[in-house]
C-alpha cells in the first residue's frame, strides 16, 4: 500500500510496540507518583518534582545519553543486568525504557490532576470504614479518576511514539530496529527520498492525532466528573 517499504512497516510496527511497552513501564511508577505527590506533603517533595518532570525541559538526547552511561556494559547496573541476562542497550527494550522516561512526565501531571479532583472526604469516609490505604485508592480513588489517569496513558503513548533523541541514544540504529522517527531521519539523509520521508511523516502525524484526541476525550470526561463532583459538594 502507497508503496510503503517492508524497513517502514517494521519502523511503524516497532514505533507502536516501543509505545506501548513505555506506557505498561510507566503506568505502575506513574500512577504511584502521582498519588504520592497530589495526596501527601514531605520533605524532598520539590526534588522528587524536579526529579520527574525534568525529562520535560530536558534535551532528550542528555537523557538518552544519561541512561546509556546507566545501563551500559561498565555501569554497576549495567552489568547486574548482564549478569542477569537482561540487555538493554542497542535493543527495542532499552528504547522502550528511553520512551517511559521521556512520557512519565505527561501520564503523572495528568493523573495528579485527575487525583486531586476526587474529594477528599469520600477516602477518609471509607478510611473510617476500615479500609486501608491500598483499597481506598483502589475502590473509591482510582475508579473516580481513571479517565484522567488513562488520558494520561494516551499521552505518554503518543510521546513514546514520536520520540527521537532519547531512544536514538538506545538504538543500533539497524534494520529492525528503528522507529519511524528514526527511519524518517535515515530517509532524509539518503538524496532523492523525500517521497518516503513525507509518507512516514504523514503515518506519524496521523497516529499521533489519533492518540490525541482520544486524551482530548478523555481529559473532557474528567473535566465533566470533576465539575458534577463541585456541583455535588455545593449542593
């Protein structure tokens, strides 16, 4: 179809892979940080803030290259993971890992948001009901949030789709193991192919619209929940 190269096919079908593996990386940790930082007060909590929403301001290729030397062969945890068989360096799994970070930002601001918007005085009634912390967030907190929260996963999975920098740093850079961010650049530096970078150009801009507009979707249901929310607590 539109004579699309079997290297593009497979840059398109890794890109959603990386992306999808960056959003399960980053819901667990995500999800968690964001109820840490919308429900609780602690010294450090400003550092923590920087520490995850640095990725944001940051050039991706400095985090890229930060967790290159992380992971790499003479790094203590480089070569744990090499002792253990895990190898994520120059493999789609390092690049899945490049993504989560750069995407973390977004899925954690979003979800903070939505956290923030469930009142309070329903966790402590189900507190005084005898539940744990755990099962709150799970039976009253997350349930009256989750739009929020998965527009937060759309978000990270559309940067994870279009990243570059940072996964460029994880990357062979081989056939099979390129995003099509990556393809496009290869395409673009090789004289006469820009048919072939206008067309992934155009895949990419309709992936990453889709993914858009379902958070847009979802960021209005939240909006929606949060002011029937205000409504009930003013009434």
């Amino acid at each position: 179809m539109l004579g699309i190269q079997e290297s593009e096919w497979m840059a398109v079908g890794l890109s959603l892979l990386m992306g999808v593996g960056a959003t399960v990386l980053a819901v667990g940790p995500g999800v968690a940080l964001a109820w840490l930082l919308s429900r609780h007060s602690f010294r450090g909590k400003s550092v923590l803030e920087t520490v995850v929403f640095l990725p944001l301001v940051l050039p991706p290729v400095v985090t890229g290259y930060t967790l290159l030397m992380l992971f790499g062969a003479h790094s203590p945890l480089g070569r744990l993971l090499d002792a253990l068989g895990v190898r994520l360096v120059f493999t789609w799994g390092g690049m899945a890992v490049a993504a989560a970070v750069m995407g973390l930002p977004l899925l954690v601001r979003t979800a903070r948001h939505a956290i923030e918007s469930v009142d309070p005085r329903l966790e402590q009634a189900a507190r005084t009901l005898g539940c744990s912390p755990l099962r709150t967030f799970f039976t009253v907190t997350l349930p009256l949030s989750w739009p929020g929260i998965a527009a937060g996963l759309v978000l990270c999975f559309a940067r994870a789709l279009g990243e570059f920098g940072a996964t460029a740093m994880l990357s062979a850079g081989t056939r099979g193991n390129r995003t099509i961010a990556l393809e496009i650049f290869r395409h673009y530096q090789t004289p006469g192919q820009d048919w072939e970078v206008l067309r992934l150009a155009l895949i990419s801009v309709t992936l990453s619209a889709l993914a858009l507009a379902a958070s847009e979707y979802l960021i209005g249901r939240s909006a929606a929940a949060r002011y029937r929310a205000e409504r009930g607590r003013q009434g």
